[in-house]
C-alpha cells in the first residue's frame, strides 16, 4: 500500500488526527522495531533466520549469554549490523522528522522515544530522540556505566569480540533481557508521556515492558492517544484513534494534512 492507495477511511482518520494536533504544543512519539520494517531490518524474531535458529534469543540477548560466549553474541550483532548499515529511513522516519520541524518551528516540543537500536530515526533527521534501548554502532566496555558509551561504526568488525585501546573488551551499548534501562532516559521517557498533549504508539506491539507503559501512562494523564499499526495490540481499544496501517503510509497522511492546513 502507499499513500496513493490509501483508503478513504484511512485519510479520514489521518486528516482527524491532524485536526487534533494542530491543537497540541506537546507531542510525544513511542516507537518499535515495526517503524523500521519498511526499511527492510527485520523484528527481532525474524532476525533469527539460518544459522541463528537454533540460538535461544535469551543467550543472543543477554549478560549470560554474552559472558559464556562473547563471540557468539558479537558475531550476531555484527551481522545486525551489516544489514543495518544497508537500511536507509523510510517515509515514516521522514514524516516524524519533518512533523517535529514544523512543531518546534511554531515553539512546541516533539519528543521521539525508540525503542528501536537502529539509528535510523537520527539518519531521517530527528533531533530530540531518546534511545530507550541503545543503539547498535554505540559499544562500552563490559561492565561500565552506560555514559562510558562510544561510537564503533566499523563494519564488519575487524576483531571478534572488540576490545578498546586498554585492551578491555567491549559489549554492544544496547540493553539486553533481564537488564535495567539507562534510568535517565527512563525518567525522561516517563516525564514526556505525562506532559503530552498527544502522544503516538507506532510500529510497536506495546508488550516490551517499561517502554508499553508510557502509552497508558499518557493516556491517563489526560493526552490524545494515537497508536498507528497493521495490527491489533494491547493498546488498539484505549487509542482514541487507530490507523491500521504501515507507518510509512499512514505517518505521511498525517503530515500532508498538516501542511494542506498551513500548519
Ligand atoms: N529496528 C530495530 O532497531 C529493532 C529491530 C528488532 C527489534 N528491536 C527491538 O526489540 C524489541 C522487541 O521487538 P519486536 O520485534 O518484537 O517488536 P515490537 O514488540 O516493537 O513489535 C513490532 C510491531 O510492529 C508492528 N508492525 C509491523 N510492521 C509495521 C509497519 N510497517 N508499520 C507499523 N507497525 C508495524 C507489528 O504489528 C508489531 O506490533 C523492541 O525493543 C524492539 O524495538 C529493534
């Protein structure tokens, strides 16, 4: 589908959601691994095609798995990586990062809170985004804090598992099953999602806790609830609007009625 195909209805909901924004100096943005799927980098279960099959994703994705065997988990991450590295944004990154533009131009605030580790909300041109669950060219030695994170964009990785200058060897910065978030972020994330007036749920099935909550959490602080997604999810019946379709259609509906309106 794009936007040429898209559905009376759908332009309907898109035009009511830009009517209901344009009211709204405050927007927030949650965003998952579907965002990314028209960039072509697969969710997270698909990523374990062929030879990562027969892995449990809990020892491709965690301090356990990493410690029994650095190589293994890095090896994955550089393959991630390589497929990463030949995405590029599509119209749904675009449109966000236009929307945000337009919004701060007239002195409100829009926040995008990823939950994806794919930098590709950045390569659209956002500029406020909060990386709720890292982000894959960024690595930090085992066991540092989370600020001691720096950019590895070599691609492949030369040495399997890499190592800094001190010869400590590096993790991916990205938060792993059973891992705490960066704590600042997560308070930043939560402070957003109280203070929006609108607040948008894309590409993501709103089951990876604590990053879910933020919808609901906005929800009941009284914000306009929009959760764009192919699919039904734990959300679709507290959204006040839901546009069921892939976001790099829906999210440029949206902003040709925000512009058609002057906005
Ligand atoms: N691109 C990335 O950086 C990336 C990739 C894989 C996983 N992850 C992360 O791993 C965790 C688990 O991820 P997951 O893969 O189960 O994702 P998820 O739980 O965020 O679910 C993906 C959702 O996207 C929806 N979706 C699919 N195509 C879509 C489209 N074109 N437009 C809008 N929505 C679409 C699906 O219906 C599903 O509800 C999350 O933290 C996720 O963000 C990130």
């Amino acid at each position: 589908m794009d936007t040429n195909n898209a559905s009376a209805a759908l332009r309907e909901l898109a035009r009511q959601v830009a009517d209901k924004a344009r009211e709204c100096r405050k927007i927030a943005v949650l965003t998952g691994a579907g965002v990314s799927a028209e960039s072509g980098i697969p969710t997270f279960r698909e990523a374990q095609t062929g030879l990562w099959e027969r892995y449990d994703p809990v020892m491709l994705a965690s301090v356990d798995g990493f410690r029994a065997d650095p190589a293994n988990v890095w090896k994955w991450y550089d393959e991630r990586r390589q497929t990463m590295s030949k995405s590029r944004p599509n119209p749904g990154h675009e449109a966000l990062a236009t929307w945000e533009k337009l919004v701060k131009g007239q002195g409100g605030a829009f926040t995008v809170i990823t939950q994806n580790i794919d930098n590709l909300h950045r390569q659209a041109g956002s500029e406020s985004i909060i990386e709720m669950h890292g982000n894959i060219w960024y690595v930090r030695p085992v066991d540092a804090p989370f600020n001691e994170a720096f950019l590895l964009d070599e691609c492949p990785l030369v040495e399997i598992p890499p190592r800094d200058e001190r010869g400590r060897m590096l993790r991916p910065h990205v938060v792993w099953f059973g891992e705490m978030l960066d704590p600042d972020n997560l308070e930043a994330a939560f402070s957003l999602a109280v203070q929006a007036e609108l607040f948008l749920s894309i590409g993501t099935s709103t089951a990876v806790y604590p990053a879910a909550a933020l919808p609901f959490e906005a929800k009941r602080r009284g914000a306009v609830v929009v959760e764009i997604n192919p699919h039904e999810t734990e959300l679709t019946r507290f959204a006040d609007f839901s546009l069921a379709a892939p976001s790099g259609v829906a999210l440029p509906l949206i902003l040709d009625q925000l512009r058609a309106d002057g906005a």
